[in-house]
C-alpha cells in the first residue's frame, strides 16, 4: 500500500514512524502548507510536496491520511480529499461527527473512494469498547474518563485563540468519581463532576491574558462544560516542563446479569500512552489498511471504527489470526 500523508505536525511525524512498523505499507509523499524545502521527514524514498500538488498524485496513492486538527482543518480537508483519495483522519470533536459524517460521506460516495473518519483512540478505541460492553451488559451505566495527559485536539483549540502563541492543555479525571464507579456505585455524573481541564499558555506580547482566558473557558465544545484552570506561563517554562504528549484513560460500564439482576459485573478498558500522536497515529495507519481493502472491494463513501471487522485492520491472513490469536 502507498500511503500519503498530508501534514506534517506531531501526529504526520507518528504517521511516518508506524507506515515503517507495517511491512505491507510504504510512504510516497507528504504533502505540506509549508516550503517543501523546509520539511525534513525521515523517510528517504518519499517526497516532501506542497498541499497543492496532492492532486498530481491521485493515482500513485492508495490512502491520503489527513493530519490536520479538527477545529477548523479536517472539516474542510476531509471532505475535500475524499473527492480524489480514500481517506483516513482522527476527527475528534465528539459533537459534530455525525455533520462531520455527513459531508465526507456525500464527497467519498461521489468519488467512490472509500473514507474512515474519527479514527484514533478516542473516538476510536475507546468508541469500539463502549460499544462492546453496551452489547454485552445491555442493563449498565457507561463511563468514559480521560487523562491524566495532553488532549492535541484541545491544545491545539486554545493555539487558535487570539493572543495565544503557544500552549498545552492537560485533562485530568476527578479521582473520587473513578473511584465511586470502581467500587460499584454507578454514580449519576455531569460533565463537570468527572474531570478537569488545566491549560498552560503563553501570550503574543502585548496580549490581553484576561481575555484570552475567558474566551477559553467560555469555549464550545471543548472548555465550557468543565472546571478550567488557565495558567500563563513563559516560553521556556512551557518547553521544560510541557514538552512531553502522553495521555491515557478508561472506559468502564458497570452492568448487572440474571433472572433477577442479582450479579453485577465490571468491564474495564485502560490506556497509558507515553506519547498520545504516536499511539494516535498507529491506530490511523491500521485503520488505513481497512480503507485499502474496502477500497478494493469496491465499496465506496465513509465509514467509522464500527463499520470495520477486527479482520481488516490486521497485516495478518485469516488463517492466521484464527490460529494464533482466536
């Protein structure tokens, strides 16, 4: 498979690490908003081209995997690539994927290419998860908690505020609400009562921080819905202490079996990510390998992880897996 990769921030770069863990995959280009001549990848049979050149390329790439964040960039991209590639991208405002959903969908079926979108581990794996226990304990209560770890997603929504140069932004769960759901208590929680938000930013000089911390913390669909602490801090703080993307959590549904309900199980799924784009990125390149065969099946327009069998995200055969891993 010839794998494209259009940006090269934090999670392009783990892109092009785990195409190198996949035998079966090879990078061909990564297409970039910056000067080609300033992007050093890793990859020396690839080329660094500009975004606008990815067209030219529509035949010599099997999946585009789209890095941009999902603020302002995949809303457009994403669709927009859909219409010459099949596509993978990690589009993670929970809220809008089903528009999101619905425009790349019209775009892939148009150009019968095949799109996965919200590809990651949250939506993701932990989607895939909420699913299974649902499934398996219809009579439950689902609690999802993030962190304690970097959101890229949100980091990258406080980076777009005005005045902010730069800046980091830690999810924290509310270590009395995990508790509770552990020890069976299948606690009632709001947004607010089950984790915290705590922001790092450094200011463009001359910046109103009293501003840029409301706007933050008045944010949709990111920052108003939760308790968020905004901390400003210099350049060099930010750098030695915050330079570092791990992030993690757990998604646990408490459920209850027989006659008369009298056995309560728990399910619980964990993740401690040293490097949250690198994790991200190896669930996008497994998920790109689904898109392929899709693709060659012929089918066509978008999909999320719960249109895909476990099958086709492995590099194995299925004779294979049914003898090593069933």
């Amino acid at each position: 498979m010839k794998i494209g990769i259009l940006g090269y921030g934090n999670l392009g770069r783990g892109v092009e690490c785990a195409i190198r863990q996949n035998l079966d995959m090879e990078l061909a280009a990564v297409f970039t908003r910056r000067d080609p001549e300033t992007v050093k990848i890793l990859t020396e049979t690839a080329q660094v081209c500009r975004v606008g050149e990815a067209e030219q390329w529509k035949d010599r790439i099997d999946v585009m995997i789209i890095c941009g964040g999902s603020a302002t960039d995949l809303p457009k991209q994403t669709p927009e690539y859909a219409k010459l590639f099949n596509v993978v991208d990690s589009f993670d405002t929970h809220a809008r994927i089903p528009e999101h959903f619905a425009a790349v969908d019209a775009a892939a079926k148009e150009a019968g290419k095949v799109a996965l979108i919200s590809v990651g581990w949250d939506p993701g794996m932990f989607s895939l998860n909420r699913l299974y226990a649902n499934a398996i304990l219809p009579e439950g209560k689902d609690y999802t908690f993030w962190g304690r770890g970097v959101s890229q997603g949100h980091s990258d929504a406080i980076r777009r505020v005005e005045g902010v140069k730069d800046g980091k932004q830690y999810t924290i769960p509310v270590e009395t609400a995990l508790t509770a759901v552990r020890n069976g208590e299948n606690p009632d929680l709001t947004t607010r009562q089950k984790h915290t938000r705590e922001c790092f930013v450094v200011l463009e000089e001359g910046a109103d921080a009293a501003k840029v911390e409301q706007e933050i913390k008045t944010m949709p669909n990111y920052f108003a819905d939760y308790d968020t602490t905004v901390h400003f801090i210099s350049e060099e703080e930010l750098k030695k202490n915050h330079s570092g993307i791990p992030h993690g959590g757990f998604v646990l549904r408490s459920g209850v079996t027989g006659w008369e309900k009298e056995h309560s199980h728990l399910i619980e799924y964990r993740l401690k990510l040293d490097s949250n784009p690198e994790f991200t990125s190896s669930v996008i390149v497994a998920y790109a390998r689904a898109a392929y065969r899709l693709a060659s099946e012929g089918q066509s327009g978008c999909k999320t992880v719960f249109d895909i069998a476990p099958a086709y995200l492995s590099a194995k055969s299925p004779e294979e897996l049914r003898a090593s891993m069933l």
